[in-house]
C-alpha cells in the first residue's frame, strides 16, 4: 500500500512538472502577442512598455494616417497581394504535384529533393543568390516578380508535403469506380477526387499566406524599390519605436485568424450543400 502510495506521488510530481512547464511554454510563446494586444490600445503620451498611461484607440487611428507611418500601408497591402498570389499558386502547384507523384515516373525522385530543397537551403542564400543572378541579367528586382518566385519556393514543398500526406490515404478504388460508370477523367477528377481532396488543397494555401505574408529573410534582396510589410516593420525599428506597430502587429493577427476562419466558413458551406 505504502510502494503504492508513494508511486502515485511521483507520478503526481511528473505530471505537475510536465504540465508547469507546458504553461511556461505557452506564455513564453503568445506572451509576448498578448503584450503587443494590451500596448495597442494605450492613449497619446503612451511609451513602448509597461505601465501604460493612458487607453485609448489613439494609435490605431494613426495607423491610417500616412503622414506618421509612411508607406506602412502600401506595405500591406502588398504583402496582402503577394500572399494571396502565393496561397492561389502554391494549392494549385501542390495539388498537381501530389497527382504527379501517385505514381513512380523517370526523374520522381531528383524532383522530389529539387522541390525539398526550397526548405533546405537557407533563405537569405536563396534571395542573394537570386538576386545577383537579376543583377548579371540586368533585370531589376520587384515585389511581385523576384520576391513572388522566392516565396514560391519557400511554400510550395508545405503544401507538397500536405498533398502527399492526403493522397497516402486516398482511396483510389472510388476513382475506379467512377471510371468503371464511363465517366471521364476530367469528371472523376471534378467529382470524386477534388472533393475528397480539398481539406488538404485548402490547407496547402493557407500554409502558402501565412509564410508568405511575414517572409523576411528572403525578400530582404529581392524585394527591389517597394517594401513588404515585414521589411517596413523591420525598417521603421532603426528609427523610434511607437505603439503604431503594436497595434499593426494586433491588426495583422487578427485579419489571419479571420482569413482562417473564412476559410473554414466556406469549406463547411461548401461540403453543407452536398
């Protein structure tokens, strides 16, 4: 009784260490977000820390106002337009690759580790190599030509690992099934596999826009005259520091969680119907 007792102690102790160093975990992780939320909303004479002074939505206010935060907008908006190119790109990509590789084919598997080396290689080699290779040719890197190709490369074997993942456990005896009525393969793909599929294709393009949209070590090179909005962050910290990034940063949170939650809106609308 007393070996007993004293086991279910040590296991007690276990799991009350476990669990204390999991909730150091969490806060060591979303700590500092959640900080970033409460500094958002501190009045006009607020500072960059704890205390706060004053609340108020003064600094979101001045988020709008190009005057204070410069091209802060512009940088938005165009890591909103690249991410959104990425996450059309990299589900389609991603979805086309994991048809290709259902079977063996000549040269599978120097794609396969071409494809994998986008996560391999670090980034910044890839955006300076990309960008002199710009230089030597003469062209002149953009946002939306050099930075979308290098953004590409770092989302699409994600999704490519997703869709590997969906079509291991794809069950093919319902395409044949389809086949066997006479339909074709435009209409088994349509109405059989894309269904089936499309958890994984939607899960491919939000992983493509949310490591698109705060990408920073490969755009640093390739970026070319107009900033990305985490190259803007990134900037505007080697001057003063004011709550307006605190309440960008909240702002930016929130639209991904409501991006996320659109999605599956949608996805439920969609599967609804049938």
């Amino acid at each position: 009784m007393a070996r007993w007792t004293a086991e279910r102690k040590k296991k007690a102790w276990i799991k009350t260490l476990f669990s204390g160093y999991y909730i150091l975990f969490i806060i060591f992780i979303f700590g500092p977000m959640f900080a970033m939320f409460v500094l958002s909303f501190q009045g006009r004479l607020a500072g960059t820390n704890f205390p706060m002074r004053s609340y108020g939505f003064y600094w979101w206010k001045k988020l709008i106002e190009p005057s204070v935060v410069g091209d802060m907008q512009g940088a938005l908006l165009r890591s909103i337009i690249l991410a959104l190119i990425v996450m059309v790109i990299t589900a389609v990509f991603s979805t086309m690759l994991g048809m290709a590789f259902r079977k063996k084919f000549v040269g599978s598997g120097l794609l396969f580790y071409m494809i994998m080396s986008g996560i391999m290689v670090p980034g910044i080699l890839i955006s300076l190599g990309l960008a002199m290779v710009l230089k030597v040719l003469g062209i002149t890197p953009t946002w939306w030509f050099s930075a979308l190709g290098v953004h590409v490369i770092w989302t699409l074997p994600f999704g490519f690992l997703i869709m590997m993942a969906v079509f291991n456990r794809f069950d093919h005896s319902l395409e044949e099934a389809a086949r066997d009525m006479g339909a074709s393969e435009w209409t088994v793909f349509k109405e059989v596999t894309l269904p089936l599929i499309l958890p994984g294709v939607v899960a491919a393009g939000l992983f493509g826009f949310t490591l698109s949209y705060d990408e920073f070590a490969r755009t640093t090179q390739v970026a070319g005259e107009f900033n990305t909005l985490p190259l803007d962050i990134y900037a505007s910290f080697t001057q003063r520091i004011r709550p307006t990034i605190f309440a960008l940063g909240t702002g930016s949170t929130i639209f991904s969680i409501m991006l996320i939650g659109l999605f599956v809106l949608v996805y439920t609308l969609i599967f609804r119907r049938k």
